[in-house]
C-alpha cells in the first residue's frame, strides 16, 4: 500500500508528522496556504507561553516594589517567537546581527534565553547578564548572540543597523542585520537613515527592517500621525521590498519571516517586514499597564491547536503551569542574589582602549 504524506510547507524546523493512515495529510496548523508543522507549532506556542507569564509576573513586580518600572512584549508574542527560531545565532559577522527593541523578549526567549535573565533585569540584580542591574527590563544585550545593546532612545537601532550590514557585506557569508522599532518611531530620521544606507547604488546592504505596528505611540494614536496606508510604503521609492503580515500569527509571521530572511541572505539587500500587532498591556507599567481588547495571539494559538487536536485544554492549561512554576522558582531565585554595589555604575560602560590605560581614573576613556 502506498502512502502519501503532504508537506505543504517546510520552515527551518519543518518536518511533517505522519499520521498513519493511507494518504496522511500532514499535521500541523494552518492559515490560509500557509503552512506550520505540529513540532514547530507546539515549540512556538510553548515559548509565547513562557514569555507571556514571565511578563505579566514582571508587571506584578512593578506594583508590588521587587521591581520599579516595566516595560515589554505581551501582544508581539507570535511574529517575535517566530524571528527568534529563524535567526542564524551567534557571534560575529557570519551571524545574524540583531537591533532590536523593549518588546522583543519573545524572541530572546526562542534564542535560548532562560526566563530568570530578564527577571534579573527587572528586579535590578548584579546578576543580571544584560546590564548587570543597571538598565531597563527587556533592554537585552548578548555579544556571543550579536545582540547589540537595546536602548531606551528609540530608533536609533535603524541608523546603528547598516554599520554591522556593511560588516557583512565586506566579509561576505550569509549573515544578515535585523533591525526592529515600533511605528511611532519610524517618524525619527533615523529611519530614513536605514533606508538610505541600504540602498545606495552598488552598496546594497542585507538589512532587514522590521515595524512593529502597534497603532500607538505611548497615547498618540497612529491614525492621527501616518497618511500613509502602510509603514513599508516608505521603502518604495528606495526600491526596497516589503510586507504586511498579521503579527498576532505565528503562522504567518513565520512565512513572511523566512521570505524577508531569504532575500537578505541571498541577494544581500534590504527587505522590509511591517506586524500588525496588539498591545496588550498598554505601553508601560508608567501607563498603569491595563489591560487592553486587542486580540491576543496566544488565545489565538490555542484555538488553532485545538481545532487541530494537537492540544487539548488540559494540555494547555499544563504548559501555563509549567511556565508559572518556572518563573517563580526564578523569583525566588534572584532573592539570594546580590545587589549592584554603589560605583558598579561607571563600570564596563565603554570597551578597555588604550586610552584607559593613559586617563585610568576616567571611565569616559576621554582627555
Ligand atoms: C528619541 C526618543 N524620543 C522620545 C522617546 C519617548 N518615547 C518612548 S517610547 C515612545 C513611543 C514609541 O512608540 P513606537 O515606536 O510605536 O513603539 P511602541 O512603544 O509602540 O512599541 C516614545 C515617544 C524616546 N524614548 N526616545
Ligand atoms: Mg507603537
């Protein structure tokens, strides 16, 4: 008897499950054509799981004074999930370079970060591998992953983005610079700078620029800002590609993703990728962090793996234990570690030069 399996579609990860029964569709969940196998499905939803109890727990911290001010992902879990497992990781120009900004916990999560480092962060620890307890939570930065350091200044990840493009492109390879900010943003010049420094003619850069389309600003509705009908019609007159893609779905996140990817890895220029996403918990623990109507792609998720029977609710509800148990053995964790010292501020801010050994007393490293 012949049997017949369908792949409809393969990620990175993809490989259909067999059924066992004569012609076998393959497993998996579905948007339209596209296409996701059971494995990278259950592997996706269990990171936006992880990553979703770890911030409303990191929201908890910010009323309850373990922790001062949040700021994080809970609505961006599915597109950022699905970049995170795409991404060619590790360190220097061979990998993928990283810009990213406050919202991408999700996917450091999917790169293999443990839960209890952005905790760290949050709860303002010395142990904290970002930035030893001195920075913002999810304000990642991991030089072994060429995750360059997040800052609080926004936009300015997409006029730093084309240095480490034009690193790669020198060094030739596959590696690609992955660069993402919020809409609001994308009103800085620093945006146009990316666009121009990707495209000059012979200098193409493989550069891929990603919005994060919440419809806000902190209170400044994006209607009220942008004519435009799509952010990525501002890469047309450079001549640089682009897509809209429903950032609450993983499955299509993970498509339009791996296009975006494949063009810069092989044609070493830019492509421009624009998530419609939620903002679940407004913009930051500064705003009361509510909670908002907007759709929820986790919810969404489960639905999907349910009508799929790949979960069921007590299969669900598990994973969402699991992820609770994990973050709080984290809490308890950080309780025994130490606090930054006063004077640890000046340390480590800038990269041993020359100059340090001339003016040692002066962390600036300047005259
Ligand atoms: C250069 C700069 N200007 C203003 C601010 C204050 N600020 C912080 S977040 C933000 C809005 C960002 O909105 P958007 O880019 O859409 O990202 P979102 O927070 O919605 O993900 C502003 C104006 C800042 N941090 N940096
Ligand atoms: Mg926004």
């Amino acid at each position: 008897m012949s049997r017949e399996k369908t792949v409809r579609a393969t990620g990175k990860h993809g490989r259909a499950a067999d059924n066992g029964h004569a012609g076998a569709v393959a497993e998996g969940i579905n948007t339209g054509d596209e296409y996701l196998p059971a494995e990278v499905a259950l592997q996706l939803h269990r990171i936006m799981v992880r990553t979703r109890v770890m911030e409303e727990r990191m929201i908890k911290m910010s009323k309850s004074g373990e922790g001062y001010f949040w700021i994080g992902g809970p609505g961006e879990e599915a597109f950022n999930a699905a970049l995170g497992l795409q991404v060619k990781k590790g360190r220097g120009p061979d990998y993928d370079y990283l810009h990213l900004h406050y919202r991408n916990s999700a996917t450091m999560v999917a790169m293999g970060m443990p839960l209890i480092d952005d905790i760290r962060q949050m709860a303002m620890k010395a142990t904290d591998p970002n930035s030893r307890g001195r920075n913002f939570p999810s304000h990642f930065a991991c030089s072994d992953w060429n995750v360059v350091p997040i800052s609080s200044v926004i936009e300015n990840q997409f006029a730093m983005a084309p240095g480490t493009a034009i690193v790669q492109k020198r060094h030739g390879g596959d590696g690609i610079t992955i660069v993402v900010g919020g809409d609001a943003g994308t009103a800085e010049g620093d945006f146009a700078t990316c666009m121009i420094w990707s495209t000059r003619p012979g200098n193409e850069l493989p550069v891929l620029m990603v919005v994060m389309n919440n419809g806000w600003g902190i209170s400044t509705a994006h209607d009220t800002q942008h004519s435009l009908k799509a952010i990525i019609d501002r890469g047309k007159p450079f001549g640089i590609p682009g897509e809209v893609v429903d950032g609450n779905d993983p499955v299509a996140s993970w498509h339009a993703i791996q296009r975006a990817m494949a063009h810069c890895r092989s044609e070493r220029r830019p492509y421009m990728l624009e998530a419609r996403v939620s903002r679940l918990y407004g913009h930051s623990s500064s705003s009361g962090a509510p909670r908002s109507n907007d759709p929820d792609c986790v919810d969404m998720l489960e639905k999907k793996l349910i009508d799929a029977e790949l979960l069921d609710r007590n299969g669900i509800k598990k994973i969402h234990e699991e992820a609770s148990a994990e973050v709080e053995a984290a809490l308890e964790q950080i309780q025994k570690e130490p606090n930054p010292e006063p004077g640890d501020e000046e340390k480590f801010t800038y990269a041993p030069s020359e100059v340090d050994r001339v003016y040692p007393e002066d962390y600036t490293g300047l005259p």
